[in-house]
C-alpha cells in the first residue's frame, strides 16, 4: 500500500508537471532548431486555428525574436477550425497583406499540420513547404538519404528533387505510411501536400509547430524568403474526380480500367502520371491525372473517370 505521504507527493508531482506542460513544449519545440538561430526582423502571422497551438505557437516564435500576429488565437471549444487554420486559408492571407507581414504561419486544429502564406498572400502548400526544407538540407549535408512523399504529392516535387540529385519515393496516402517508408529506407524527411510532415531527427511524429520552425530555419540559412524558395519547383497542374460506387473495388484489377490507363499514360509519356485508387473511408474511386498541359489531363480524367463508371457494375 502506497503510504499517505507518497500519494500526496505523487499528486504534487503530477500537478506541476500538468502546470509547467507548456512551458516545456515551448522548449522542446526551440531544442529542434541550433542555440544560435534567431527569427529576429521577422513579422509574422499566426494562424492558429483557435485550436492546440494557440497557447504555444506564439510563445514560441516570440521567444525566437520574431514580431508575432495572431488570428485564430480565441478557442471557445466550438470555434476550432471555423474559418480559419490550414483548411481556411483566406484569413491568413488576408491579414499578412493587411499588416505587411514577411510571412503567415497555419496551423490545424490538432497541431500536426502546417501550410504558409509568403509575402505576398500566396498559399505555399505541404508539398512546396516539403521541398523547402529538402533542398536546403541537401545543400547542407544534413538531408542523410532521399524524400518520402504520396501517392498524391505533386510530381514536381518529385522531378525537381531528383534534378538535385535527391532520391524520392511515395507512399500510400497517410503519414503512417511515410513513417514506415522513412524508416525502411532510414530516411528522415518526408511529408503530404496537407501540411502533415515527418521529421525523425526533430521528433517522431508530426508536429506542425516543429515542422514550421524547420521551414524557416531553411530561410534563414539561405539569406532568402519563402517567397524566392518556392519558386525552386514548378507544380504541374492536377485534376481529381470521384467516382462514386455502390461498392469499393480495386480499379487497376479490371482489365478495362487497365487499358484505359496504359493508353492514357502513353499520351502523357514521361511528363504526366495516372492514378487510380479506391477511397480508404467512402465509396469512391479517385481519379488523378497529372501533367504539363492542364487541358490534356482534364480531359484525360474525365475520359478515365467515365470508364470508372462504366464498369463499376
């Protein structure tokens, strides 16, 4: 039996730590980037979805020597997301034209994922954040092997990281697949378009807090802006269509469906990609084409999208 006096020291013990939880999050989330990097002559706008971050993010830029603004800061317990974070992006947009910020920070309701708007109010998504902090630390010596990203990462993520030399593989959709993909190859980079990034030499899950202080320690190592170091890749033009099916199947087990995709992969060649997959939560079959001529794969989609449909029965 535990003695009075050690229970109620447990309890003391397990009081502080709850009270001081932020304040070591706070310093955890500095531990990620050198002693010496500093956020100094830096506005920026925080977005913080009125959800996880709001009581650490800004704690966090500050302390680094940034000027801090923040929206989406007022949790209510029912506002989290409403209007605003990585799935609303026009607030933070709007604000860093506004108040002339050099960039805005989004943030999602639980934390783990980030988006950004550069200086001039463009959303910069998961995949160009991706290959930010990659082509950075390739140039670094601190990348330690390739990139993973998706199935549904941009492809000139891909053919811009490989004009690098950087190796780059995708994953099934999920940043449980990238987790494992990375460890298999003993990577340490890797992400979705969604913000949702891994980086296992900072923590081993995602953390958008992190994730974003790993963007802007590739800023700042390169003299540059976000604005500049967007512009290191091109994203081709996507379209996406979903099918909807009575029952989920596997479209590339059907030979016709097959067909359709090797002829339309031909009329790409090497500067497109076809996708074809069942959704994991609805009855759906995802359509995505990809290219460098945008009418060429509406057209090829929609033309795939109603073989789909077709022999769905």
């Amino acid at each position: 039996m535990i003695s009075p006096l050690r229970s109620a020291a447990r309890k003391s013990w397990a009081r502080r730590s709850v009270d001081d939880a932020p304040g070591r999050y706070v310093e955890f989330c500095k531990s990620t980037v050198p002693n010496e990097f500093s956020l100094e002559g830096l506005h920026i706008v925080l977005d913080c979805a009125h959800g996880a971050t709001y009581h650490v993010a800004p704690k966090v830029f500050r302390e680094l020597g940034a000027k801090i603004s923040v929206v989406g800061g007022e949790p209510d317990g029912l506002n989290i997301n409403l209007n605003v974070g990585s799935t609303h992006m026009g607030s933070l947009s709007k604000a860093v034209l506004e108040k002339q910020a050099d960039l805005g920070i989004a943030f999602d309701g639980d934390g783990d994922r980030v988006l950004m708007v550069d200086r001039d109010g463009s959303e910069v998504d998961g995949d160009e954040l991706l290959y930010v902090i990659a082509a950075q630390r390739h140039a670094a010596g601190t990348l330690k092997g390739g990139v993973v990203g998706t199935l549904m990462t941009n492809l000139g993520v891909e053919l811009a990281l490989r004009e690098q030399g950087i190796d780059f593989e995708r994953a099934k959709v999920g940043d449980r697949y990238v987790m494992e993909r990375l460890i298999d190859r003993g990577w340490l980079l890797g992400g979705e378009g969604s913000g949702h990034m891994v980086i296992r030499d900072c923590t081993s899950t995602g953390d958008g807090i992190v994730s974003a202080l790993q963007v802007l320690l590739a800023i700042r190592r390169a003299g540059s802006s976000l604005a500049d170091l967007r512009q290191g890749m091109s994203k081709l033009p996507q379209k996406m269509i979903n099918v909807r099916v009575d029952q989920r199947f596997d479209p590339l087990g059907r030979d016709d469906i097959v067909r359709a995709v090797e002829s339309a992969e031909a009329r790409l060649g090497g500067g497109g990609r076809v996708l074809l997959r069942a959704s994991g939560t609805e009855p759906l079959i995802r359509v995505m084409t990809e290219g460098q001529d945008e009418a060429q794969i509406v057209k090829i989609a929609e033309e795939l999208a109603v073989v789909v449909e077709n022999s769905r029965a």
